[in-house]
C-alpha cells in the first residue's frame, strides 16, 4: 500500500491552514469511503463537505511523474484541504476497499500525459534551439533598457547628493525627498537599486531615532556599506547596459547584475542558459526564516548539500508580508530530496549558487550519506576562510558564505565567548544573527560531550565591520549518524 510521510505532505500543502484543516478532516472520520485500485496507481474516496453531496476526492499515481490530485470540491487552492486530508488517510494506513479505476479519471490522466508529453517535447526543441524575442519583444526590451539607463542617471544624481552632504549631516535632516526620489526609482524598471536605496534611507531613520548616549557608529558603517553597493551597481550596471544596447541582444543573459537590477529568472530561461543540473540528491543541512522590514518579506532559506559532488547551494522561497498567508511556507526537512532537474541562479565564481526545481520526491537518507557529507568538508581554517573572503570581498556580497569545517574542538574563551579550533590550532569565534541567539544557545545546550570535539560543522562566516574581524555563524553539526540542526 502507498502512504506519505508527513515530510511530503507539509510539502505538498499549498498553506498551514490547508495542511491544519486536512488534518482535522481526517482525524475526525471525514471520509465516509475509502477506495484503491488493485495496482495502487489511484486511492480514492468520499469526504463529508459543506455541500449536499460528499466530496470525491482523488491521487493518481504514473511512474516518473508527480501525484495528481483531484478533488469536486469548489476549492481554487491546490491540492485543497480534501485532498490533504486523503493523504493523511494513507499515511494512518486505514482500510481502503479494493475498486476499479473510475473511467473518467483514466480519461482525464490520458490527456494529462498527452499534454504533458507534448510540453516535454516543445521544452526539448527549445532547449536544441533557444527562443528568440519576436520583433516586436525586441523592440520592448531595447525601450526598457533604455528607460533603466534613464533611471542610473538619477541614481546617480541621488548618491552624489548624498555624499556632498554627508551621511552624518543628513543623520538630522529631513528624509522626505529622498524617499520620493527613491519610489521614483520604481518608474524606471530598477527595483534592485530602488530597494537598495530605500535600505539606505531606513538605516539613515534609524540613526535618527538613536537615543541620547548611543553610539550610532555601526549605523554609519551600515550606512555607507549601502551607499557604496549603490555608487558600485550604478557604475556596473551602466556599463553593462550600454553593451547590450551596442550588440542589439537585449534578452536575459548570465550576467549577475540582470538580477541585481531586479531582473527575475524564469527557469525556462535559467535552463535554455545551460544552468541546470540533473537527478540531484540533495540533503538539506539548515533552514531557517528571515524577516527583511524594509522590504517586508519574509525569506525561508535552506541550504542543500548535493551528496555527488558535495556543492553547498541554497533555496529561497519568498513570502511577501502582505500576502504571507496565501503562500505556502518552507519548513525544515531531514529526508533525502531527489529531483530529476534543478535550476541554477547565476552567481560569482566559487559563490553559493541558488537552486530551484519543480519536481521533487522524498525518501529516507541513507546511512552513509552522513560519512559521505563529512568528507567534503574543509580540514582547515586557513583555507575555508580564505575562500569566504575571496566571496565576502564582493560589494554586492550579502555579507555571508557558508562552510563546512571539521574542527578539532569548540570552546569557550575566558570571556565566555565560544569559538572552533581547526587541527592546526587556529580559531574562529562563533557568532549570532543580531537578535536572534537561536543557534548558540542550542550549542550550550548540547547534552553530549562528543559533538564537541572532532566533528563537522556547517556556518555562515560573516564579516563583523565594528571589530573589522571574520565570525563563524554556526547552524548545524554533521556527525556519523546524522545531522544536529541547530537552528530549525
């Protein structure tokens, strides 16, 4: 009999309320029928509803693909509630009645694939032979870029004016100017520099706000950190679209600064560029959730390990604030992710690349893979770190890049600060995310003396400006026999 793991049926909820509401549907007796056919290729059933009739809820199953849902229920989110709810019904493992398939859902999974077969061969041809823009697309993207060369011109007139008045003198001033200026930056298709600046400003606020005694010095680094991401996108970014105007290619390209300047990447797009790998196995190694109040978006990020080659990458599913409930959350997963296609976001040579894929199964991590993690790990700090810098170096950096080291120890300084220690005896002091001491605190709080002492840790190294010194953000620790998440 087929079942589903609760793994992959947070995944496959589109929000928490359809996953909380499937599993009240099934824990209390929702379905009246249950039903399977006798090659396991469809479960079925009925479910008491709103309605007068009993809902008929469906997954077929086609070896290669996903599970399709289907369910007569008026429901636009997908898979709805009812659906959830049938998945929980398999994975309690409860009776269902031999049956056969119903003939109208074999009619409707044959044109499915028959669909389906011919997207694949259409994807194919437009991976031999990449799509060009019509004319009329052409001209488009001609006229935007050269509405965005408009829009540097005021970024540019925007950060000189900042910086003949100076930071700190504007840390008085008024700011309402320079945030319409900043929404203006929003006419010209340049929202990457346009959050950039308005991140600028929000910081200058808060330099503002700083009560009697504070010192506002961090503030002013943050500051001027923003103030020259803006002078450095700027200048890049001029170059690079006056080139594609001079070469008459107008579409996406590699190029890093398309998506700083707020391009965003469809993965036909990614994968027509050759940026894909295929049948991944990946193993996620931390999760956790960001907020960002400037932008007001919250990021769920993971970051994978791909047990072939050991490269570190990460994922990112962004939930705009005011549409956070609508969207499905990430959560954290301790299951083996297999998928047959996975798209890579362009990045800086030896930088973390982002990954995305469409399609992906779950199953249980095998033994070994925890030995296998460990031996892609660097043995000593010298070299790891010397890699962060090369990254952390960049201006457009986010200011993080992660490492996995096998350390010899962690210990705790005589100020009661923790750090690692390497093989070699050189040391790094572990850190936190400002306002956030989730990861440290369950460091100290370890009850096995062994995870301390000859292990791998996976970190963020960050860059710290006030004391202008490298600090190791711990998240999680890879032993022999599994992974210690220490931030979930």
């Amino acid at each position: 009999m087929r079942t589903f793991s609760e793994e992959e049926i947070t995944a496959a909820a589109p929000n928490q309320n359809a996953l909380s509401n499937g599993r009240k549907i099934s824990g209390s007796g929702g379905f009246v029928r249950r039903m399977r056919s006798e090659d396991e290729r469809y479960y079925g059933g009925e479910c008491k509803g709103s309605g007068k009739n009993n809902y008929r809820v469906s997954v077929f199953f086609e070896e290669g693909a996903a599970p399709v849902f289907r369910c007569s229920c008026p429901s636009r989110q997908f898979p709805c509630k009812h659906s959830i709810a049938l998945m929980f019904e398999m994975a309690a493992k409860k009776d269902f009645e031999l049956c056969e398939i119903p003939e109208d859902i074999l009619e409707k999974q044959r044109k499915l694939s028959a669909r389906e077969k011919k997207k694949e061969e259409k994807a194919a041809e437009g991976e031999a032979k990449p799509k060009k823009l019509s004319a009329a697309g052409k001209a488009a993207r001609t006229r935007k870029l050269k509405k965005q060369l408009e829009g540097l011109a005021l970024l540019k007139a925007l950060t000189d004016r900042l910086l003949g008045s100076g930071l700190a003198a504007l840390s008085s001033a008024p700011l309402k100017d320079y945030k319409e200026l900043a929404r203006q930056l929003g006419d010209y298709y340049l929202p990457g520099p346009q959050l950039l600046f308005r991140k600028l400003l929000f910081v200058l606020e808060r330099c503002q706000s700083a009560g009697k005694g504070e010192d506002p010095g961090e503030r002013y680094r943050e500051a001027l950190s923003y103030l020259t991401k803006l002078r450095y996108l700027g200048r890049r970014s001029e170059e690079y679209l006056k080139k594609k105007l001079q070469s008459d290619s107008p579409e996406a390209d590699d190029n890093l600064l398309y998506e700083a300047l707020g391009g965003i990447w469809r993965l036909e797009e990614l994968n027509a560029l050759g940026l894909k790998k295929e049948n991944a196995e990946l193993v996620q190694l931390s999760f956790e959730e960001r907020y960002d109040p400037v932008e007001k978006l919250y990021t769920d990020l993971a970051y994978w390990i791909d047990l072939r080659d050991g490269e570190i990458s990460y994922s990112a599913n962004y939930r705009p604030e005011k549409a956070a409930k609508y969207i499905r959350s990430e959560d954290s997963s301790f299951s083996l992710l297999r998928a047959e296609s996975v798209s890579i976001y362009p990045a800086a040579e030896g930088e973390l690349r982002r990954i995305r894929w469409e399609k992906a199964s779950f199953g249980e991590i095998p033994p070994e893979s925890f030995s296998r993690i460990r031996s892609f790990s660097e043995t000593e700090l010298r070299e790891a770190l010397k890699k962060a810098k090369a990254q952390l170096k960049n201006t457009l950096s986010d200011n993080t890049f992660g490492i996995l080291i096998h350390y010899k120890r962690i210990g705790e300084s005589g100020g009661g600060k923790l750090y690692l220690e390497d093989r070699l005896g050189e040391r790094i002091r572990l850190s936190e995310d400002a306002g956030n001491d989730t990861a440290l605190f369950s460091l100290r709080a370890l009850p096995y003396p062994g995870l301390f002492r000859e292990q791998v840790l996976f970190g963020l190294v960050r860059y710290e400006r006030k004391g202008e010194e490298l600090l190791l953000l711990p998240r999680s620790i890879v032993t022999e026999r599994g992974i210690v998440r220490l931030m979930f």
